[in-house]
C-alpha cells in the first residue's frame, strides 16, 4: 500500500467508526440536525478520498448514502428505522472495504457494491414520508447555512461538471482542513457550472496561491509514526533509566570513599552529570509513554453497534451506557480488549438480560441498560461492563462446572469462587450451543486476554439484580511501580496495586481450620507463603504483607528492600504460575515480578492447575 493510499485509509477508518456512533444517537435523537450534517459532511468526506483513490464502490455506497443524508436534513425524507438501517449497511460496506485495503488487499480486488445495498439505499431515499413538494419551506433554511449548503451543491458530479468527476470534491477532501478558502453560498446557484478544464486550472492556481503556501505548515500539527517504531523508542528509554538508576548505585558506592586534590571536583561534577542524566532519562521515558497513551473512548465507540444488532437478533430491548471514554490507557491495551469486551457484551445480551416479557413478570423495564465505564485507580485502570439482567446462580454454576469434571466437589465453596468458574475453560451453562455463546471458550478467551497484559478481571452478581465484570489493569504496560521482596534469596516484584501494608510477624499465629491466621486492624486474616506458593525451599519468614483483594489476606516474605518502578521484560518462551515477568533492579539484579491476578486470586494459580 502507498503513503497516500495507507493516509486516506487510517483517516477514513476513524470517519467511518465516528459514523456509526452518530447513527445510532441519530436513532434516538431524529431531529439532531448537528447529526445529520456530521453524518452528511463524513460520507461526503470519505467518498472525496475514496474518488480520488479511484475506490469506484466505496464511491458508490457513499454517493447513495450522501444522497439519502442530503434528503433527510432538507427534510424530503423522514428520519425513520429504515433509513438509519440502510445508513447502517452502508458505513458497514465501508468499513469492511477500508479494513480490506489496511490488511494489504489490492484496491482492484476489492468487492463491488452489494445490490442489496443499493436497494435499501435508494428505497429510503425514495421514501414518500414527507413529499418533496411539503419540504420547499426548508430550502431557505439549507441555503443559510453556507459551507453545508455548498457541500450539497458539489456532491452530485453530474451537476459540476461534464465528465461525471465532482474534481473539486475530490481535491478539498485530501487537503488538510483550513488550507483553502472557503466556497461562498453563491455558488449554490451559479447559472453555469464550470467545466471540467476549468476546474483544473483552479486546482493547480490553488496550490500555488500565497494563502496556502503560508497557511499549510501550521497544520503540521501531528505525525503519524509505526507503532514498531514506537515500542523501539519506548525500550530504548526504559533502558536509559535503568542504566541511570544502576549509575546511581555505583556513585552511591563510590561516595563512600575519600577524594583528594584534582579527584575531588571530578568526583563533585561527576554527580551532578549523573543527576541531570538520571532526569531527563526519567522525562524521555514519560514522554515516550505519553505518545502510546489513548483514550479507550476510541474502543468503546465500537460497541453501540453491535450491541444494537444483536439485541435485535436476540429480541430485546437492549440500551447501552458508556462512561469515562476519556480515560487514557497504553494504546497496546485498548487494542487487545476489543475481542474481551466483544465476549462480555455477548455473554450479557445472551445470558444476563432477560426477555421483555420476562423482565415485565419480574417487575422491571421492559427496556433493560448494559453499563460500559472505565476510570483511573492509582495506577491502574478500570474497565466495568454491568448488566440489570437475573444475575448468577452461584449453585447452579457449582453444579454445571462438576457435572462437566472441571472441579470437584470441595471446590469453588464460596459464590465468589463460584462466580470465577465461567472462565474455566470448556464451561458453559447452555446445554445447546448458538451463533452468540454456548461453546464455553469465550469467558475463558477473556481472563487470558486480560491476565496477558498484568490484569485481574473480577465478578461479583446479585440472583435477581444483575451481573457486574470489572478489570483491572496497569494504565502503562512496560513500567510498573512494584514492592521488592525476598524470599529464600530470590528477589521478587509486587504490583503496588495490591499492597496495602507491611506487617510484623509473629512466631506462632492462631489457626482457623488448619490455616495459620493473624488479626490485622482487628480482622483475621489468612497467612500465606509466598515462597511456599511459588516452589521455594521454606524458610522464616518474619515479614508479612497485606494484599488488597476481593478476600483479603498475608503474604509472607523472608525481607522487604524497598520499592522501585521497574521495566518489565515478558516471559515469553516459558509459561510460570505466578510469574509474569522480568525486570533488572538498580543493583542489576534479576528480579522476578508476580502476576497482578495471581496476587488477586489469592496465589490459587498452581492450586487450580492442579485440580
């Protein structure tokens, strides 16, 4: 794919995503008239691009659809469900075309425009809801709003020009926005069109003219870069911080020697060289970090859609609520949830929300709500996906996961351990597999996807009231603030998102049902080996740490050293209950960090891989 072609695909992308966003509030708002014309200008936008780009289909779908936006804001046609349905279709069509084009398929091989679709589009635009006659009075309106008005004017070739080719259209839809003046609302009713000739000669006066020789530069407001390229950078910086963080051990040592005569200044500016280095190291790498950072907004406005679609397949009344798309997150992140919350959303249209008819008997809406929120929490982020539905049984997923061998019997004794069971794999509580779920693979996709990148992924569920997920993960992917600990002489990392406290232990503890308990702010806690856990030889450990979980509890260690945030390097060639990754500390030791949903889970990985 070229430059020119790769640029129009990535910016068409985002026009065609932020489409299906505006349809659907058009949906629920008919006489946003601020959305119809940001439906209108989007098409109109894409099919400059996509004429200029010789894209003949996409051309097509987006000239019926401008047509059929153009009808509905002058008000020649009403705003009905079969409009918003075959606009719908149309931005699909596109979407599936640019997604095509930016998987490396040739332009000359992609698809025509399905005739379905052309149909659905020109039934709505013939649509006889309002006359043409009726919606005159609206034509002054239009013409009132000049830059619209003339994006109207120029959206039909046959009406510019001779050769069928609306140039103008084409050229101000791949040129950066401000660049060239603005067409004046006269234009609107030119008595002549120019002529194809014409047209061309004003293209080429314009790109010399002083106005856009001087104008253009202060666009340049942002460059793409290749995201390999970035994650080189980003590696690069963390390793800058580490090898300053080591420097600075070094200097520490060396300051405890005796300088005299010419070695004392050399030693003095020494320190402040690896001072000022250890800053701006620590600034490159959260500037670095800054750039891979995203708004999960750009994920979230995926889903209205298909939440849409398929409560209308399942037949439900179905609304979905987004909060805090604003909320940043490594962009690595944001990508690597679509397939996860795609799960959820499912699991919750299939399982959790009931029938109108059944939420009527239940004394609800017949309307059910699906929440989408994501927030920051110290130095994580947190993605809830919450449904109104009939919630969990927990017995009846105890008695499902048994009967298919998963556990056993003394298993899963509490309803939050009981909750955590759809994740295991082949688990299921439909006897008869569908399109949506029943196959017991998608929960399981979901814990792996979110345990991949250092998360947790929670769930807690009220009989009767609904179901709510909640994620957990680390706002940056390759820097983790940690606790370093020891035990039988390894030294470990703890994700400070689960560390609440260090505690002093005793000799003897109280038991509880075999299991050694200490009281901690007046409540019992559990105590657990962190060595024992992970396979260490036993030792004394006097040193405890209170983990916030959803069943909070001890860990014990041989010694606390402090805490530093450390660069993560993945495990990727052996796969260690517990361990998720890597990291060098300031003295150049390795140290292995422990896994956040290990931590969370009550360290139960290798207790679960063994039942």
């Amino acid at each position: 794919m070229d430059d020119m072609l790769k640029e129009f695909v990535v910016e068409a992308l985002d026009l065609a995503t932020n489409v299906e966003e505006h349809l659907l509030s058009l949906e629920r708002n008919p006489g946003d008239m601020n959305t119809l014309n940001a439906v209108f200008r989007s098409f109109h936008t894409i099919k400059g691009g996509a004429g200029f780009m010789n894209l003949s289909a996409m051309v097509s779908a987006c000239h019926l659809t401008e047509n059929l936006f153009d009808a509905l804001r002058t008000g020649q046609v009403a705003v009905t469900p079969e409009a918003i349905e075959a606009a719908l279709e149309a931005s699909g069509f596109v979407a599936d075309q640019l997604t095509a084009l930016n998987n490396g398929v040739p332009p000359e091989q992609l698809s025509t425009m399905p005739k379905a679709l052309e149909a659905m589009l020109t039934d709505a635009i013939e649509s006889k809801g309002v006359s043409k006659k009726a919606a005159a009075p609206a034509t002054p309106q239009v013409a009132a709003t000049a830059p619209e008005s003339v994006a109207v004017s120029t959206s039909t070739p046959s009406a510019n020009n001779t050769d069928g080719v609306d140039w103008e259209a084409y050229y101000r839809a791949v040129t950066p926005v401000g660049t060239l003046p603005e067409p004046v609302a006269t234009a609107v009713t030119a008595p002549k069109a120019p002529s194809a000739k014409e047209e061309h000669e004003a293209v080429k006066s314009s790109l010399s003219s002083t106005d856009v020789k001087h104008t253009a530069p202060a666009k340049e407001e942002s460059i793409r870069i290749d995201a390999v390229k970035l994650n080189v950078l980003l590696e690069v910086a963390g390793e800058s911080v580490q090898a300053a963080n080591q420097a600075a051990v070094l200097l520490e040592k060396l300051s405890q020697f005796k300088f005299d005569g010419q070695a004392a200044p050399l030693m003095a500016a020494l320190t402040e060289t690896l001072t000022r280095a250890s800053r701006y190291s620590t600034e490159l790498q959260r500037a670095t970090l800054a750039t891979r950072m995203q708004p999960v907004g750009r994920l979230f406005q995926k889903f209205p859609r298909l939440v849409r679609e398929l409560a209308r397949d399942l037949g439900k009344e179905v609304d979905l609520n987004i909060e805090g798309a604003e909320t940043e997150v490594d962009r690595v992140v944001v990508d690597s949830l679509y397939d996860p919350l795609v799960h959820m959303l499912r699991n919750a249209l299939d399982h959790g929300i009931e029938t109108a008819e059944e939420r009527l008997a239940s004394n609800k809406t017949a309307r059910s709500t699906i929440s989408l929120k994501a927030w920051q929490e110290a130095s994580s982020v947190m993605i809830e996906v919450s449904d109104d539905g009939k919630g969990m049984d927990a017995q009846r997923l105890r008695d499902k996961a048994i009967s298919k061998g998963l556990i056993n019997a003394h298993d899963a004794r509490t309803d939050d351990e009981a909750f955590q069971l759809v994740f295991l794999p082949g688990f299921s509580t439909k006897e008869v597999a569908s399109s949506v779920s029943g196959r017991g693979v998608g929960m399981d996709v979901v814990k792996t996807a979110v345990e991949r990148h250092r998360g947790a992924i929670r769930i807690s569920s009220e009989l009767g009231k609904g179901t709510t997920f909640l994620i957990r993960l680390p706002i940056e992917l390759s820097i983790v603030p940690t606790m370093l600990v020891r035990t039988d002489g390894a030294s470990l990392a703890l994700p400070m998102a689960t560390v609440q406290r260090v505690v002093e232990l005793p000799e003897t503890f109280e038991s509880v049902g075999g299991q050694p308990v200490l009281r901690d702010l007046g409540r019992p806690l559990p105590v657990k080996s962190l060595g024992k856990v992970l396979g260490y030889m036993p030792s004394s450990e006097r040193v405890g740490i209170v983990i916030a979980a959803p069943n909070p509890y001890i860990l014990s260690v041989d010694s606390v050293d402090g805490t530093a945030d450390l660069v993560i390097k993945p495990l990727t060639c052996i796969s260690t209950p517990g361990i998720t990754g890597t990291a060098r500390s300031a003295e150049g030791e390795l140290v292995l960090v422990t896994s956040l949903s290990f931590l969370i889970d009550g360290c139960k990985v290798r207790e679960m891989m063994t039942a």
